[in-house]
C-alpha cells in the first residue's frame, strides 16, 4: 500500500477562515499580557482582578474592530459590473477616530495606577496606529511610545545595566506591535488570494463557454448545412435515380455521425482542423451545392495556432456562402503578403443582411487572439469578400 506524503506546510492558511482564526487567536493571546502583569503586580494592584481583565477584553475588541475593517475586500463590484480598486482610506472602520481615540484611552488611563505592569499594552495603541493613521501622524505615534518607555525604563534604571531592559523594552514592543501588524496584512492578503482566485476560476469558464459556443457554432454551421444540401439532393433524385438518392442519405448518416464525435471532441477540447482538409472539404459541399469553386493556398508551413485560425476561418466563410447567397462562384485563396498571411474567400449572389452574425463576431476574436484582422464587406456588384488577416513574421 502506498503512503501519501502530507507536507508539515500545507494550503491551510490559504483560505480566509483560518486566517481570520489566526488574527483572533494572535489578538487574544497579546491581550493576556496586560491583565496578568497588572493582576500579580504586588503593590501596584489596584481594584478586583476582574476589573483589568475587563479593560483587556475591551482594548482586544476595538483592535479587532480597527483589524478586520482593514481586511475587508480590496475590490468592489461597480455599476457596470465592473471591479473597482478600494483604497485602503476606504477600508478604515466607521467613526474610526472615536474607536482610535478609545483605544488610547484603554492604554493610557490604566496606567496612572499601573505604569509599569500595564506599559506593555500600547504595543495595541501602536498596532491600531500603524493600521489607521497615514504620513508623519502614523510615524510618530508609532515610533512615540516605543521610544518614550524605552527612555524612561533607562532613566529609572538602578544597575549598571540599566540600557539592558531598555533595549528589551524596544525588542518587545516592536515584536508584537508588528505581529499584530503583520497578522492583519496577512489576512488582507490571503483575502485578495481568495477574491483573486474567484475571478481567475470565473474568467476561466466564461472562456471555456465561450470557446464551446463559438466552436459548436462554426462546427454545427456548415455540417447542418451540408445535411440540408444532400437532404434536398436526396429529395430531388430519388424519382428519377433510387441508387444515388440512397446513396446521399447514406451520406448524411455519415455526416451526422462525424458532426457528433467532432461535437464530444469539441466538448473536451480536442477538435483539431487543418486548413488543407477544410478546402477540400469545403470545395467538395460546395460543387454538390452547384457553385463552381476554386481555390489557390500559396502558403509555407503554418503554425498550428494560424492553420487553426485560417481551417476555422474557411469553415464558417463557406458555411456563410451556403446559407446567406445564391451564389454561382467562389473562390478562396490564401497567400503570404508584405509580412501577413491572408486568407480571401469572395462569392457572388451575397444577400444583403444588418450585422455581423455569431460567425463573424466569433471568428473576429479567434483572429483578434494572434493579432489579426478580419473585414467583411458586400461589393455593388452583390459579391462578398471575407478577408482574414494574421501576423506572418518577414516576408
């Protein structure tokens, strides 16, 4: 039996879940400092223990009130349906100069009866200043009361080492301050992973749809055609020639039975086609059609990409000849000129019709794709000519 490997360092933080989890537990876990230092502090206690834990509890909940305002969705959906970057002004919490103006107070109130025991809760003060301030106000009131304590634990200082506790008073408090920082950028992060996730897996199937549609489209065009033409052909010799009647209804059985595996391929993304085998494809339904065809493919070996293009392009420009003209001729040509390969299919007999039609409009993004063009176009003397252009490297 065989053993999967589990990696110690796996996806869990990656969801928004887990990672707010983290920002509470990180959250709480500082908040225990103060109230304890405070509770066994000796002299320098004041009141029922109850009381400290209870400023504690209240300092946790405005800072998770100023973190996760700041971790809310960096983008938001506009009227046209569109993502809009949000600023991250725009992501500080309502009334935040109150709840800012309540965190200090929580921090500094205290400690007019417990200076040194409850000192080490501004490193919350710290945190909800670096998150909402902006410019000089952030950095001094980040770096303010850092350096302040960290003076004064030196003044007060009785041994030789007194710089010793100063130092670790900067150590401490610019270690959790930036945790509980650091945390909450963490969550904004994982955050935008998630939303960024969302969209790419969304974009991903509009393109998937979209592929199917155009493709069904191009590839049920001509085949439904095709059936159409041999289904009349059929009709009008069946009186006068039983065998090759039958033979043309044979002909869409067969037909019908490629057009469903071309569909499943199409599905799975494996539908492949040549610009060579659609030619010839294309010239044989049309002469059945009665149009006299012809075509001249001056052409070097092709990419698989521009073979696909061009194959796609000569399907729907026949499926169009078939279904939107009485046309008598046509000819396709496909060439190398001043560095673009072109493919050109004109026929005559062209109806005259408002739009550009699924076909076009889909073959317009397949060309657009490897910076193409394409034009369509009627002439006055009822010709149309469908031109496809594609980027064909020196001539």
């Amino acid at each position: 039996m065989t053993e999967v490997a589990h990696p110690l360092v796996g996806p869990w933080l990656a969801t928004p879940r887990t990672a707010r989890s983290l920002l509470i537990g990180a959250t709480c876990a500082t908040g225990l400092l103060p109230p304890t230092r405070a509770t066994f502090a000796g002299t320098e206690q004041v009141g029922p223990a109850v009381l400290w834990w209870a400023l504690a509890a209240g300092l946790v909940a405005v800072h998770l009130y100023h973190a996760f305002s700041m971790v809310g969705p960096s983008h938001s959906l506009g009227s046209d349906g569109t993502d809009h970057q949000v600023s991250t002004d725009d992501r500080r919490p309502r009334g935040w100069p109150a709840t800012f103006a309540l965190s200090a107070a929580l921090v500094y109130l205290p400690m007019i009866w417990s200076p040194t025991a409850w000192g080490i809760s501004q490193v919350y003060f710290v945190a909800s200043a670096a998150l909402l301030l902006r410019g000089v106000p952030r950095g001094l009131l980040v770096t303010a009361p850092i350096v302040v304590t960290a003076v004064g634990t030196a003044v007060t200082g009785v041994d030789s080492r007194h710089l010793v506790p100063a130092i670790e008073v900067v150590v401490v408090f610019t270690a959790l301050a930036g945790c509980l920082v650091g945390v909450t950028h963490l969550v904004r992060a994982v955050h935008q992973l998630d939303r960024t996730r969302s969209l790419l897996a969304e974009r991903a199937a509009d393109r998937e749809r979209l592929r199917v549609s155009r493709d069904l489209h191009d590839l049920l065009g001509q085949s439904l055609s095709a059936v159409s033409l041999k289904g009349d052909l059929a009709t009008a010799l069946l009186p006068n020639d039983p065998d090759a009647a039958q033979s043309e209804i044979h002909g869409i059985g067969e037909l019908t039975r490629d057009t469903l595996q071309a569909m499943r391929r199409v599905t799975l993304g494996e539908h492949t086609i040549s610009l060579h085998t659609e030619v010839v494809g294309a010239r044989a339904l049309l002469s059945a059609a009665g149009i006299d065809t012809h075509h001249r493919l001056d052409l070097p070996a092709l990419t698989p990409e521009v073979d696909n293009t061009f194959a796609w392009a000569t399907r729907e420009g026949v499926t169009n000849v078939l279904r939107h003209s009485t046309a008598r001729t046509c000819s396709i040509v496909a060439g190398r000129r001043e560095g673009m390969y072109f493919l050109e299919i004109v026929n005559d007999g062209a109806h005259r019709t408002k739009g550009t039609g699924h076909g076009l409009s889909g073959l317009a993004e397949r060309t657009s794709a490897l910076s193409g063009t394409v034009s369509a176009r009627c002439g006055s003397d009822g010709s149309f000519r469908l031109r496809i252009e594609l980027p064909g490297g020196t001539p």
